[in-house]
C-alpha cells in the first residue's frame, strides 16, 4: 500500500552496538493501537528531506500492553545513506507511516493443532538488525513459554553477527532468559577478540545442536537470506512443519 505519512518526534536515539543505533519514536495514540503483532514494520523519511527514498524499519519493541503507551523502538543498522535518522537530535521531526505488514503469523501457525501437534518447542534465529522484530516477539511474551523451573514450551535464541561489538542487545540477555529464553550468541570473525563462546553461523550451530522433536517444534527466523534460506531447508529436511517456520515477510 502507498504510505500514509504522519509527522512524529523522535524522543532518544543510543548506539547499541559498532554498527546499529536505537531510536525511539513518539507516535500517536492511534497508531500505537494499529500494532498489534511483533514483525509489522512502519516506512520512514526525512521531514525536513521528503525527496530522500524512505527506509523500512520493522518496530523493535513489543506491541504496548497498555494502549496509553505510544513509542516506538527501531534498531538501525548504520549506512552512508541513514545518517538523518541514526543522528537525529531528540525532539526533532520525522515522517512515520501506518503500521505495514502481518508480522510473524504466531496465533494462526504456533498455537492449536493446525498441525496434529502442538508447538512444545520454539527457535528463533536472528542475524545483524534481524534481532529488532526478534526482539519484539521475545517481549511482547506471545510465544506462551515457560518461565523457569516449570515445565512447558522451551525456546532457544541463535543470534549470529560477526564481532561481540556487533552483538545488539547484548545487555537484554539475562532479561531474556529470565522470560524461558536460552539465548546463543555466535561470532563469526572471533579472531582477535576474547570471544569464548559459540563461533560460526546461525546455520551450522543449529545443525550442530539439532531439533529434538521437529514434528513439536516451530521457528521465527530474521536476518541476513543466506542464514533464512539454510535453516528453512535444515529444519522442513529435519521433520519440521513448513508452516512452522515464521518469517515476518
């Protein structure tokens, strides 16, 4: 659909990693309550440049669970061309469109017997920015996992990026495993730094560590095509339903 812009104020913007920013977003009221599933994704252009091509950003924070909250959180990863948003002094302007997007289809494929057995076991794999909507979904607690010690639905994280400077987030993750979350980081360029932990790709640790029950398991996957398309085919090869792998497009 063609975009329907509306002029908000950007209220904060931090770097997050080497590369990526967060900019938080005051939005109307109404438009707030527009989103409703993690994974929907707003455009967004220069007020003060409206000839600038717009950039899509989906919305890094959870849908509110209170609809007087109306802010929105993007995770931007910086280029040559996005400096008018990453360096956007609070209270300036930007031009913001309606929410865009189904999200990840969570309540349709996840939950139920759609698939003659319920989804006991969800994984999510995220490169890069991919973590922003990633991020949501673990937030928003849509996924109904189980919090520690209690038994019911598990969840595991694989968020690769190239250098532990480039991990985002990287300060949400015990918040996360405090939610039911096993959170696995994987660096990809390890030389040089002090990383101990899991190196390689989002593809290769998941073929490492393996589905336990497939035909109970469901995945959400954003990031870069090369890891989406590898662990589409790992996981539907392996037992899992295709219609249990979610992306957000």
């Amino acid at each position: 659909p063609e975009p329907i812009w509306e002029t908000c104020t950007v209220i904060s913007s931090r770097p997050v990693s080497k590369f990526c920013v967060e900019v938080t977003v005051q939005v109307t009221s109404e438009k707030a309550k527009q989103y409703r599933t993690p994974g929907q994704y707003v455009q967004m252009r220069d007020t003060e440049n409206q000839a600038k091509k717009p950039v899509f950003l989906a919305i890094a924070s959870p849908p509110a669970l209170e609809l007087d909250s109306s802010t929105f959180e993007f995770l931007i990863k910086r280029t040559d061309s996005n400096d008018w948003i990453c360096d956007a002094a609070s209270g300036s302007n930007v031009d913001v469109s309606q929410i865009l997007g189904n999200g990840f289809p969570i309540h349709e494929n996840l939950e139920g017997f759609k698939y003659d057995f319920p989804t006991q076991n969800v994984i999510l794999c995220a490169t890069g920015s991919g973590i922003a909507p990633i991020r949501a979904v673990i937030e928003s607690r849509k996924l109904n996992i189980a919090v520690p010690p209690k038994g019911g639905r598990t969840a595991r994280l694989y968020y690769g990026v190239r250098t532990p400077e480039e991990m985002s987030y990287a300060e949400k993750f015990s918040e996360w495993e405090a939610l039911g979350f096993e959170i696995v980081p994987i660096i990809s360029q390890p030389e040089g730094t002090d990383w101990i932990g899991r190196t390689g790709y989002v593809q290769t640790a998941l073929e490492e560590d393996g589905v336990p029950i497939p035909r109970n398991s469901g995945a959400l996957l954003c990031g870069v095509k090369g890891m989406v398309d590898s662990v589409k085919s790992l996981l539907t090869s392996g037992g899992v339903f295709e219609g249990r792998v979610l992306t957000n497009y």
